[in-house]
C-alpha cells in the first residue's frame, strides 16, 4: 500500500523525506511555503537534490506539491485570478524541480459568478498554466459549502472537460462524505466509487486524501477525524483503503494530531483497516 502523510518542509525541502519515513509513510505531500500568505517557494538547488536522492532512495513515492489556500481558480475578480495564476506557476515550477509528478489544488469559490460561470473561470485559469511535461495539476474534491465548487462530482468532470490541459482528480474521502457521498459501509462505498466513475472516470483518479469526518454525511462541513472513529467509520474506511478500485492508488493522510495520537498512530490504523 501507498500511503503517507502531509509532512513539514521546514529547515529545508530535503527534510521532508525524514519526516514522512518518521511516521511510517512510503508516499506524501507538502506545502512549498505557507498556504495562508501569497509567497513563493524558496527551493535551494543542494535540498533538491537531496531530496530527489533520498526519495528515489527511500520512498515508493509519488509526492504530491497542495497549492496554496489563498488560490482560487474560480474568481470572477481578475486580481485574484492573476495571483492565482502566478502561485500556480510557481508551484508547478517547484514540482518539476522535486520530481514531484503531482500539484493538488481546490478549484476555489465563484463568490456570485454562478456555478457554470465559476467552473469556466476555472477551467481558464487552469488554461493560463505552462505546465512542465512531468509534471499533472489535480483539482481536488471539496466539502461544498457556500459558493465553493467540487462538492460534486460534476463539478470536476466539467473542468476537466473545459480545460485544454491534461488534468486528473484527488478525491478527499472527508470532502466527498460531507458533499454528501456516503462512504460509511462497503455497499455506500461501491455506490460512490460507481458514481465517481460513471461521473468523472476511474481513470482520471491520480490521488486520494484519506480522511475521516468530524461531520455526518451531506453536512458540507470540513472538519477530519482520526481514521475509524468519525462518522466515516471503521468500516467505511477499511472499505475504501481494500476496494479493488482505489487500493492501488496513494493515499495521503491530513488527519489531525489531538488526543496524542498522529500521523503514525493514522498509518498503523490504515493497515489495520484494511486488513480487517
């Protein structure tokens, strides 16, 4: 099984391997600099090497780079749109210089464009990008709340319809059930994997954010819970890390760190989970 952890860049990019080998992890995901503040990756040329070594030494792999919080691709506002643009081009920069094949990034909020209006504005967005040829943008599922878009599957399968670049998906399993995709039995499971499949495509699933939900089904509400014991459940999540569909692919834990327990004691869960 592919599975790891969002883990710290801090002292150096190169120390992120360390990190996810701490907890157990064998693929990850990382921040280039703050989600919070408009900045770009300050990525020096001897830490990427380190970090290119010590992952293809130690690691299954792959990376995965998750775009700033402050980018929204489905602004109506040109600013904001420009800034976004800029990130994003920093970061797919920064993934080709990791060999991070994978940029993970939200599709953002149409903030009154509508929802069609907020999926072209996306899909343009997306479309100003010079992406390196290693490298692939992955729009990430949401919890839906307000005027934020990828709370449904159709959201996503439009921009990558839209846009005339080579995307693929991350599907969030916290931000699917709080969507409203339930996830809590095997049977709720193959009726979601179904629907991802017959919506957006099977094959266009690069990723998945393995999460469990403080928050009951359809709430819209984002908030994760240890692997098990939200309201995703045990068996929900043991369903999804073993269905013949999805246990191929990476999986990367954003599970919180309370009740002393974190990234590793979440690992550990997931092998369990799927062995069960």
């Amino acid at each position: 099984m592919r599975i790891g952890a969002h883990v710290s860049i801090a002292s150096g990019v190169h120390k992120a391997v360390g990190r996810e080998l701490d907890v157990g992890g064998t693929c990850g995901q990382i921040f280039t600099h703050s989600p919070q503040v408009w900045q770009s990756p300050n990525i020096d040329p001897e830490e990427a090497a380190s970090f290119l070594e010590q992952t293809e030494a130690k690691l299954d792999g792959p990376w995965v780079i998750h775009a700033s919080y402050l980018v929204n691709l489905a602004t109506p506002k040109d600013d904001l749109r420009a800034k976004s643009v800029e990130s994003m081009q920093e970061e797919v920069d920064a993934a080709e210089t990791l060999g991070i094949p994978y940029v993970n990034v939200h599709l953002g909020a149409h903030t009154g464009a509508g929802v069609e209006g907020g999926i072209e504005n996306a899909a343009g967005t997306l479309d100003e990008l010079d992406i390196p040829e290693d490298v692939t943008v992955l729009v990430e599922s949401d919890a839906g709340s307000g005027t934020k878009l990828g709370g449904q599957f159709e959201h996503l399968a439009s921009v990558l319809d839209q846009s005339d670049q080579d995307l693929e998906v991350c599907l969030d399993t916290a931000h699917a059930f709080a969507a409203g995709y339930d996830l809590s039995t095997p049977e709720a499971v193959d009726k979601t994997v179904a629907e991802f499949d017959n919506v957006i495509g099977l094959d266009n699933l690069a990723c998945m954010h393995l999460n469990d939900s403080k928050h009951d089904v359809g709430t819209n509400k984002d908030e994760h819970a240890h692997l098990g014991e939200g309201l995703i459940g045990a068996d929900g999540i043991g369903a999804v890390l073993s269905h013949d569909a999805l246990r191929d692919r990476p999986f990367v834990l954003e599970t919180p760190r309370e009740d002393d327990r974190g990234f590793e004691w979440n690992i550990q869960r997931a092998k369990e989970l799927r062995e069960a």
